[in-house]
C-alpha cells in the first residue's frame, strides 16, 4: 500500500494550496482529485474579487495556475475519487475506486456541489437543457431564452453572463430582494437582456428531446404559469461534498465539516479546508486561507507526532 505523509482530497483552490504548501515544506504529499482541477472556481467565467488581477480573471486559468505552482514544488496529483476514509488505524487508510492509500494525515478539500431543485424533470433534461454550469454550456444558447433560478451571487453573475449568448435570461427567484453583492445585482438590473421573475418557483421542467418550457407559481397568489425557455441553468446553493466521510467525522447540521481554528477536525490528524468547512464565506480567497493554515497545522502535527 502506497504511503504518503499526507493526503489531500480536492483539488479545488484550498487543496492546491495546501498542497503548495506541504510539497514546498517537503512533506510527501498527495492529492487526490475527481474531476477538473480546481472545482467550482474552474467553472466560474471571471472571478473579479480575488486580488492580485485588477482585470479580474478566468476561473479555469486561475486554477491552472494554482496548479502549475503547486506541481512546480512536486506537489503528486491523481485523478481518482475518494469513496472511503478509514479511520480505525494509527495511519488512516484512503480508498479510492482503484487504490488503498495510507497517510499519517489528511486534509478534506472536496469542497460543495450544486445543489438540485428536486423536481421532475430536472435529471431527465440535465445536459439537454438543464445545466449548473454557465461557463460550461451558455454558448449553446445564442440568440434563444434561458432562465436561472436563484438569487445568489452565483445565479446573478451567471445570469449577467448569459446575455452574452442568449436574447432574454429570465433570472427567477423565490423572494422579492436578491442574496447577492450589491454590485453585481446592478449590472443585473442595468441589463436590458435580464427580466426578472419575483416571488415564483418552478414547479416541473417539460419537454420532449430538450427542455421546452417551466411550470411556475407565483408564491404570492399560488398562481400558476408556464414560462417557454430553450434553457435553465440552476444556482439555488451548494452542498459539501462530504459522501465518502463515516458518521466520526462531526459535521453541522447542514452537512459542513466542523473545525476549530487550526482547521482540526473532530478526529486527530485530519483537517478541513475551503468550502466544505463550516464557516461563513465561500470564496477562493478564505479557501486560500483554509488551504495554508491546513498545510500548517499538519506540518505541526506530523512533527510532535514524530516526536512520540
Ligand atoms: P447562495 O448564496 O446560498 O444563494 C442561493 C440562492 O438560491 C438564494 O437566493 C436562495 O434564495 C436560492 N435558493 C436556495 N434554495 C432554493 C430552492 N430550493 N428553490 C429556489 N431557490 C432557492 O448560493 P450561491 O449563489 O451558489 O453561492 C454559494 C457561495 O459562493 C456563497 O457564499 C456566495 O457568496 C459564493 N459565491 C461568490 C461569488 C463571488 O463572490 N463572486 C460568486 C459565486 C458564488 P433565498 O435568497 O431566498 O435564500
């Protein structure tokens, strides 16, 4: 069994920074990553308040850069999902589809997924009209109609994005006031392109190959409408990525991974960093953070270790 002093799993912008950190401190380390490099922060089209790029910057080329600097010190990645975590030994054992691993640490990173709408329809048409990813799939709709349902950041900056393609983006949220920066619901409401849907859920996604239209009701007067959309793009929230972790591990009651402020978790050597901490703002600068003070308290931890 491969032995590692540290693994990380996620290499979203915490995982890559605490891998920088680690290999750079010439800790053996490994992560594991399912997907694309980055996560979330790859998906997202421009990524304006991170500092350091006063022109703000892609998500993905971000993201490779955060790679290529942690490579550059050895940083060892592989691209395999983590299944399991098993905590009963002196050095955990991290399973994935194709391997056991064992590390005398680990860092969770795996950070949050889109959260679903859980109505019919939405799996059935998800890639064929449903989509989570604007940066991904807007392209396919020049010159036709979308909606995004949300309120937050995510939905009101993708909704912004969007009329770069599509002729009219109905942004379609549940209260009458968005979550999101006041800077960003601006651009929205100076977009001539965006018509905005208060106070309406959707109730189905209909169609027969591709997504035609939406059942909504208006949440006001229980009236219901159909809305004819070639699109929807969904943003109403993340969930953590926390699937593969044993009931040991504490988590809040929304499933977020407790920590102290050494980023600890409830069990000896494994820590959390980036979104799928329990913590109060998501962005790739606190995940930045999360990443770095991770990487530390690990070095610091393997050391008294050592001591023993
Ligand atoms: P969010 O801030 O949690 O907003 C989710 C939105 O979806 C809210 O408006 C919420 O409505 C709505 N919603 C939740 N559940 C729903 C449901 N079942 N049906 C209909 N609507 C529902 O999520 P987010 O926009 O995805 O952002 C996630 C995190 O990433 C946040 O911390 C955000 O600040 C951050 N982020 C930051 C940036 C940036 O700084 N540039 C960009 C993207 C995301 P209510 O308002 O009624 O609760």
């Amino acid at each position: 069994m491969e032995k590692y002093d540290v693994i990380i799993i996620g290499g979203g912008p915490a995982g890559l920074t605490s891998g920088l950190y680690t290999a750079r401190a010439r800790i053996k380390t490994l992560l594991l990553e399912k997907g694309t490099p980055g996560g979330q922060a790859s998906m997202t089209e421009l990524i304006e308040n991170y500092p350091g790029f006063p022109q703000g910057i892609s998500g993905l080329d971000l993201m490779l850069n955060f790679q290529e600097q942690a490579t550059r010190f050895g940083l060892e990645m592989r691209y395999q999902e983590v299944i399991e975590i098993g905590l009963d030994q002196v050095l955990k054992q991290v399973k994935t589809e194709e391997n056991c691993y064992q590390a005398r640490a680990v860092i969770i990173s795996s950070g949050a997924a889109p959260r679903k709408l859980g109505i019919t329809g939405e799996e059935q048409f998800t890639g064929r009209g449903v989509s989570y990813c604007a940066t991904c799939d807007g392209a396919f709709f020049q010159d036709q109609t979308v909606a995004v349902v949300g309120g937050g950041d995510a939905a009101v900056e993708e909704a912004v994005y969007l009329t770069r393609f599509a002729q009219t983006v109905y942004l379609i949220h549940r209260r009458g006031a968005l979550r999101a920066a006041r800077v960003v619901q601006e651009r929205a409401f100076n977009n001539p392109k965006i018509r905005f849907l208060w106070h309406t859920a959707v109730k189905e996604i209909q169609g027969k190959q591709k997504v035609e239209k939406l059942i909504l009701e208006n949440l006001q007067d229980n009236q219901i409408s159909e809305l004819n959309v070639n699109g929807v793009f969904i943003y109403i929230g993340v969930d953590p990525n926390t699937r593969f972790l044993q009931q040991r591990i504490t988590l809040s009651p929304e499933g977020y991974i407790e920590t102290n402020n050494q980023l600890e978790t409830s069990v000896p050597g494994i820590f959390a960093a980036g979104d799928v901490r329990n913590k109060e703002l998501r962005q790739v600068s606190t995940a930045v953070g999360d990443g770095a003070l991770a990487a530390l308290a690990v070095e610091r931890y393997l050391a008294a270790e050592t001591k023993i």
